[in-house]
C-alpha cells in the first residue's frame, strides 16, 4: 500500500502569490479593457466576413458559413468568461492569421488588411484577458484567505 502525501514546501520552492488590492484594481482594469477589445475585435471579424459574403459577386453561404462557424463556437464561454475560452480563441484567431498572410501579400486589398488587423488585435486581447482573468481570479479566491508561514 502506497501512502500518498501531500509535498512538503522545501526552501528552493517560490513563496505562494499574493496579489495586494492595488494591483487587483490594476489587473482589474486591464481585464476590462483587454476584453472591450477582445469583444469588438470578435464582432468586427464576424461583421466583416458577413459584409464581404454578402456585397461581393464571389461571396457565398458556404463560404461564409466556414468562416464564420469556428468563431461563433466561441459565444457560450466568452459570455460564461472563462480564461480557457480565451486561450481557445487564441489557438482558432491563428488559423485566420495564417490563412489571410499569403493572401494579403498576393492581392493586398483593404478588406485583407482589415482582416489581419482584427486577427492580430483578437489574438493579443484574448491572449492578455486570458491571463489577467486567470490572474483576478486567483485574487478572488484568496483575497480573504490568510496568509500561508512555510
């Protein structure tokens, strides 16, 4: 029979985090403003691809709907605004990035800078509100809990 404890904090172990009141108003505002632009960049690529299946000759439903599907997957936890979601949205915001480069090297129209644009700012914001919210949320669960003597 095995027994199984819990590891004992040696001295070469880093001190727990604690995240003082300032700097939780910091992560705070940070985490506001990271998701405002995570939000409108996620609806300006949703916008942007429905306007160019729509107004364009060689615009077409399916097409749309391969676009467009991937990010709406993504509704449920933005709204629910779990950290995990946001990394998520990460790792799918590059497969647009990777896709629009060659493109917009090739023919280089607005609506490609556009797109590049709006990937690059969704994948930082949602990149930076992933770990800010990992990080406020870490302070609401210990903002009332003591500190821990090792």
């Amino acid at each position: 029979m095995t027994d199984i404890r819990e590891p004992q904090a040696s001295s070469s172990d880093p001190p727990p985090l604690v995240i003082s009141l300032e700097q939780a108003q910091v992560i705070y505002r940070k985490l506001q403003i990271g998701r405002w632009i995570a939000w409108l960049s996620y609806a300006g690529l949703l916008v942007l691809f429905t306007l160019l299946n729509l107004l364009r000759d060689t615009g077409s439903v399916k097409f749309w709907l391969v676009q467009v599907i991937p990010l709406l997957i993504f509704i449920p936890g933005l709204i629910r605004n779990t950290h995990r979601t946001y990394s998520w949205l990460c790792f799918v915001v590059l497969i647009y990035f990777v896709a629009i480069i060659p493109i917009l090297m090739g023919r280089g129209w607005w609506s490609d800078w556009f797109i590049t644009l709006l990937t690059t700012s969704l994948f930082l914001s949602a990149m930076m509100t992933s770990r800010w919210l990992q990080y406020w949320n870490y302070y609401l669960a210990t903002k009332d809990k003591p500190p821990v003597n090792t």
